[in-house]
C-alpha cells in the first residue's frame, strides 16, 4: 500500500515518454507525501493451489520473494508547508458503457442533527456524448458526511449540467446551467435552478445575458460564481463573436444584481489580446483580488497544447491585468483544460486541472502570483505518441473545499465515448483527497473538542436559523471559510467582549489563525489567560480584510483560556475560523492522512491515521500509528525533543492494538561526542495475568523488570504515560499510576533529544499489531 501521489493501482504503467512529451511527465514533486511501503512477511513456504492442464486441482509450495525491510524514511520539517493527494474513492461507478465523465462538483455548509458541521458534497458526471448535437445528460450523487459516502441525487432534472453551485449570503444556494438557449425575444437564456433548504428542492427560472457591450454568437456558462459585499453576483462564461472587430473565442465575466434572475457581460478578459479563450475558472485570492485561469482555444491533435493563460483583477471583475502564460512548477504541465482555482480557509490557492493527467498545484501565499508545488492525482493513457498522450481521462476535473487545509478533487477516467474506446467505456467518476497543509505540527482540534463539549465557547453572536444553521458559535472552529459559516457579533459591544475559548487543558501556545469577517474590514486582539480573568498582554492583527486565514506565531504562553476581541477602534463584525497550536506537541492534526508525520524522523511503517477501528484520544481525529506486519523488521519512529534539554518529560497516549510483547522506548541523548545515543531502553508489555502492564529495562544483555501497573488495557483503550527523564535515569507513570524508574543507563547524555518509539519485543514477534501515539508533548517538567 502507498500513501503518495501515485496513480492508482488500476492505471497502466507507462514507461517515461520521450521527446516533447516528456517535459508533460507529471509526477509527485517536493511536498507530495512520502511512499510508506508495506513489505510482506518474509519467505514462509505455504501452498499454491493452481489448475492443471486437466482440470485437477494441483498443489505446490509458494515461496514469495523476500522485498527486504521497508526503507528508514523521514518526515519533512514540521515547519514546512505539504501538498499531497490523499484516499481515492468513487461516487459515481456504473458499469462498462454506462457514460460519465467531465465532474461538476460543490460543497455547502450544513449541520447534522447531532450538532455537527459537515459539508453537503454534490457531484455531477456528463452521461451524454461529448458532441455539440448530444442531448445534455447528467447523473448525480450527494453526500452528507463531507464526501465519505454518496447516494443518488435526484432533485435536480437530468438534462441541468449544475453548473457554479455556490451558497449565498442569504442562505439560498443558486446553480445555472451549461448552455444557453436563444428565446423568442432574441435574448440568450440559461437555466437558474435556486434552493432555500441547502439543496433538498430547487425552484428554476430562464435568465436573459443582456449584451451591454458586445454582441456574441454563442455562450457556454462555465465554471464559478463569486458574491461581492454589495450582493452582486459574478459568473463566468465563454463564447464566440466579435469584439473591436475581432471574431475568436472569449472568456467572460457577467454580472447580476438581482439574484440572478438577469446577467449583464462584465469583461471579456482575453479582449485586446492575441489570445483565443475558452474554458476559465476564477476565485478569490488571499490578497483581496481575483485572480483568473484560462484554457487557450485547441491547438490541434498534433500539437503540444499551448500554456493556459492567467490574470488578476483589483476591481472585482470590471478590468482584468494582461493575459500571461500560466507558469506551473517544476515538472507539471504548462498546457491544460478545466482550470479550477479555489482558496482554502488557511490561506492557500488551490488549482486543478488536467489532459494531459489530472493534477492540482498549490500557491503557498494564496496570491496566485506563483506557484510553488504540484502533484499528480491520475494518469492513464493508452500510448505514447502524440494523441494517444492526452486519452484516457478525460482531464475534466473540479475541487471543493472540506475543510481549513483539505479538499474534494473530482476526475473520470475515461472521456465519454472517443477517448474511452481502449478501456471498453469503463467510465468511473472518482473523488480524491488533497491535502495543503500549511506550517505546525501542534495544531488543536478544537471543531471535535467543542462538539464533544471538552473545548467550550462563549460569545455574544447572531443565532443561527433555517437559512444558515451554521451561523454560530461553533462557526468559529467549524473548518469553513464561508461567510455565515461563522461567529458573527451581534452588535459592536458584543465585538468588544469578543469570543472566548475555554480549553479542556492548560496548553502552552506559540501560534495561533484568525480570519475574521469574510471579506469585511476589521482588526482584532487575541489574549491568552491561565485563569480566564488576568489576561496578557494582547496580540494584535491590525486593521485587514480576510478573505482566508492569517497566521501569527507568539512567544510561548501557557494558557487554558484565549480571548478575541475588537480592538476598540475598528469594527469586528465576525471570527469566520480560528486555529492555535501547542508548542512542543505533535498532535498530528495538521499532518495529511497517510503521511510521515512532519518533524518525525528513522521512520519505518509509520504514518498518520484517522480514527477508524481506533477510538480518538483527547478528542481528536488523527493520531500516529505504527503499523506492523513485518517478521524482519520492527515498525519505529523518531520523535525529536524539539527544545534539548538536561531533563525531558515526555506525555503521550498510547494505544496498543494488538500489543505484541509490547512497545519500545528509547530515550535518546547527546553523548560526551556530541552524537545521539540511547540512554534508556524501556518496554512497555502487557501483563494479561494477573491484568497488569509492566515495564522492563534493557540492561545491555537481558530485560529486567522495572515496575508494574494496572489494571490491564485491553485493545482499543488509550494510555495516558508520563515518561521523566533526567541524570538519575528515566520514570515512567501509566494513568497516573508512577510503574518504577530505570536504573541501567545504556549511556550517559548531557542533554535529551527525543524519543524512538518501537513495536515488539523480537521483530518476528507481530501479527496484526499497530500501535498509536498521540498529543505527544516535551517539556522539561
């Protein structure tokens, strides 16, 4: 199993192309998550049961071959930012012939009846033949649960293509569709379907493109819909038809300024240029403007496709800076169709798009001004020259948001009908996880702390209602950067009590992000507070807009309380989303699913794991897990002290599911040569009769026996462990309960620099064993 971004198992392998072809090669790059291979168990004969040439059944020894043990890897630094595709899963599978391809997708706020914030997630694959003269076709799938599980979606007729779904600030969700059609009274008319219950029924009406400027043969409406502060909405659109006497393609910007019943052409933004448009995707950066991503007009089947084109907008969408080539990173495709940017809640810029393969890049500084690493989350094509390159997918795709660093991207396999013939039409619609993660290893979740009501919040704000039920106090730690999904005050002197965060333990801070109104002039003061009534010295934001979050690191503070308030001059009218990390913790809730942890070195069959068959520890969704299934090899990590110290005082919850003969820690120091060594070497096994766990010391030839504790564990149960460390050896306490100290040291250190953390007793001595860690913090007492 992999946890990169690789293809699929079911992609063809390819040899790397050659010549022109092969500057279009599109693979994981700096950034991307690590291979963790999982090798198999060694060269332990069993039996083969194969046919004979008659029939009968024959039996015959397998002796798989022996991989060798799985690589030592390492995390990348936890200080730096990580893009990375995630699971693949997929909501729209028919079987062969059965078309679908070319995804639209969107995703709206809501709350479940128990409480919590989820995306509804809504897709749409093309089932109709991708030819000017099909008849439209669409099939649909939702999901309540943030794109986990889809059902059929039937609420929206099958020839509407959902095009632009987005949620307004009134609390109705608008969607158009593809092509318009031509009235009698001379006006292009589009399909505008609008609901008032999150997407559960829809009413539709025909609004006109009223042609203010240009008068155009033909549009197409495309892609994304943006609301200004004022209500006006912007969508996006391309056509055919003439402008300062130029006959091309353009791609549009058009206007409404009453809820979409009328649209107005806004900006043509190849207009004055050489260029030929099409498809163009836009959306709003982190610095305010607007920022736009063209698909140039086809160069042919035998050419490379040009680079697309992108520009900038400082005025909403009325003038648009000159066209430029797109400039992608290193190794990815310059060329392209169906670009989708779209801005995460923690600032950074994602963009999909695809042919040749599928493939999202990231701009780090959510400005779109560069981009800065890449990954390819699909390949397959049948051959290698020119055409065949860019067959297969279709390279249609789209991306929404799921939460602050994370999002849903959709892609096909297979084009409808002549890109699809080599693959039997196996048409599939697929959804992958992508991960942007930005800086931290220590961030809170404070969304499942708050809905489990360990974390609690207090504020004067506007009370949610049927429109938008996510317009709360959880708003403010939900994981969306929409603008009702939010704590919004109440008044002014609501502002200047502000928000207040009661956490389920005294933490010591050293970061925190805030976006507060969304697109709304504001400033705030963050203070922290150990007693919720004596409060520090405030941290200021200064007066900004967000469109996404901001963040600031501060000097360590230990705190249980945090307070954002106005800052008594400039209006605070909402917290849209807030973060804070712990100093000196890994929590792995900022780390991609699947990953080596950041920060995280000597890693072999570790990664980051989410909750399933393991219950959360502290109310939180992630956790490190040592997965081991390896007779050669035993899985391990390195946990580095992050501030050295002469004495180390590690906490952690440990979960042993299938305990093995144990867990093995070893403490880890700086010798009198400056290189790390193994000062203690600690087991941690459990004890089933008489219902204790025990702790053993390595004293350089055989384990001894420390200490014992219980009751006993079972599989699935969290450990809290408290492991001191100093000059007289290391001290270990199992839920409060102090087991012994060790009394063999392996070798004397000066200062103490980590933790390894190791499955088993004997390598051989696994079965299917994965131990977890979690909220693992240093500290010096």
């Amino acid at each position: 199993m992999t946890f990169n971004s690789r293809p699929r198992s079911n992609s063809r392998p390819r040899s790397r192309p050659s010549s022109a072809i092969a500057l279009l090669a599109v693979g994981a790059l700096a950034g991307s998550v690590v291979t963790v291979g999982l090798s198999g168990a060694g060269n332990s004969p069993g039996v083969l049961q194969a046919a004979s040439a008659s029939g009968n059944t024959i039996a015959g020894p397998y002796d798989p071959p022996d991989p060798g043990p799985a690589p030592i890897e390492n995390g990348l630094p936890a200080n730096q930012p990580v893009l990375s595709g995630g699971a693949m899963w997929h909501p729209w599978s028919p079987g062969p012939g059965e078309l679908g391809a070319n995804p639209q997708a969107f995703a709206i706020d809501q709350v479940l009846p128990d409480g919590r914030s989820t995306k509804k997630v809504l897709a749409n694959w093309t089932r109709n033949e991708d030819s000017p003269g099909a008849k439209l076709n669409s099939g649909r799938v939702v999901s309540q649960d943030n794109g986990l599980l889809f059902e059929p979606y039937k609420a929206l007729p099958a020839a509407f293509t959902m095009m632009a779904g987005t949620k307004l600030r009134d609390g109705s969700v608008l969607s158009v569709d593809f092509v318009p059609t031509r009235d009698a009274d001379g006006l292009d008319k589009f399909d505008v379907y609008r609901s008032t219950d999150n997407a559960t029924t829809w009413t539709n009406w025909r609004a006109p493109i009223i042609e203010n400027q240009w008068d155009i043969n033909w549009y197409r409406i495309h892609r994304d819909m943006v609301e200004l502060d004022d209500g006006t909405l912007l969508l996006g659109g391309y056509g055919n038809g003439k402008i300062d006497g130029v006959q091309k393609g353009y791609s549009f910007i058009f206007a409404s300024t009453d809820g979409g019943k009328s649209w107005t052409q806004r900006a043509a933004l190849n207009a004055g240029s050489s260029y030929s448009t099409n498809e163009m995707g836009f959306t709003r950066t982190a610095d305010g403007r607007l920022v736009a991503v063209l698909r140039p007009d086809a160069a042919g089947p035998n050419r490379l496709p040009e680079p697309m084109l992108q520009t900038f907008s400082s005025d909403n969408g009325k003038t648009w800076e000159a066209l430029k080539p797109y400039v992608p990173p290193a190794g990815m495709p310059p060329g392209g169709i169906m670009p989708k940017p779209m801005l995460l809640p923690n600032g950074q810029l994602l963009m999909t798009y695809g042919r040749p393969d599928n493939n999202v890049v990231v701009s780090r500084d959510g400005t779109g001004r560069t981009w800065d690493a890449g990954v390819n989350l699909y390949s397959r094509y049948p051959g290698e020259n020119m055409l065949r390159r860019f067959m297969g997918s279709s390279g249609n795709m789209d991306v929404t948001a799921r939460d602050n660093s994370s999002a849903l991207a959709f892609g096909d396999n297979c084009h409808n009908i002549w890109f699809c013939r080599e693959y039997s039409h196996d048409n599939e619609g697929w959804t992958r996880v992508v991960d942007a993660k930005a800086p931290g290893i220590g961030r809170l979740d404070l969304a499942t702390k708050v809905q489990a009501g360990t974390v609690t919040l207090s504020g004067s704000v506007l009370p949610a209602d049927a429109r938008f039920p996510e317009q709360r106090l959880q708003g403010a730690v939900d994981g969306s950067g929409e603008y009702r999904a939010a704590a919004r005050f109440a008044s002014r002197a609501a502002a200047a009590r502000g928000l207040t965060i009661e956490l389920d333990r005294p933490t010591i801070v050293n970061r925190f992000g805030l976006m507060m109104g969304k697109g709304e002039p504001g400033a705030a003061k963050v203070q922290f507070s150990m007693d919720g009534k004596t409060w520090g010295r405030p941290v200021t934001t200064g007066q900004r807009t967000d469109f996404a979050m901001r963040y600031q690191d501060v000097t360590p503070v230990s705190a249980k309380f945090v307070r954002i308030t106005g800052d008594g001059a400039t209006p605070l009218t909402a917290v849209t989303e807030f973060e804070l990390y712990s100093a000196n913790t890994y929590t792995f809730e900022n780390d991609p699913v699947g990953s080596t942890p950041r920060g995280i070195t000597d890693a072999r069959y570790a990664l980051v794991a989410d909750e399933g068959t393991i219950p959360q520890y502290n109310h939180s969704r992630t956790r490190l897990a040592l997965q081991d299934n390896d007779t050669d090899v035993r899985a391990q990590a390195r946990i580095p002290n992050p501030t050295p110290a002469a004495t180390q005082r590690i906490t952690f919850g440990y979960e042993g599911f299938g305990y093995g003969s144990g867990a093995i820690w070893e403490i880890l120091g700086t010798g009198a040569d400056g290189k790390e060594v193994v000062a203690d070497r600690l087991l941690f096994a459990p004890a089933y009769n008489p219902n204790r766990h025990v702790l053993k010391q390595w004293n350089g030839s055989d384990w001894q026996v420390v200490g014992e504790a219980g009751p006993f564990v079972p599989n699935r149960g969290w450990i809290d462990i408290d492991l001191v460390s100093n000059g007289s050896g290391s001290t270990v306490t199992m839920n409060g309960v102090k087991m012994g100290t060790s009394s063999n040291r392996l070798a004397q250190v000066g200062t103490f620099t980590g933790i390894r953390v190791l499955t088993g007793q004997n390598p051989q001595d696994v079965g299917n064993m994965e131990h977890s860690y979690d909220d693992i913090t240093f500290s010096t007492s």
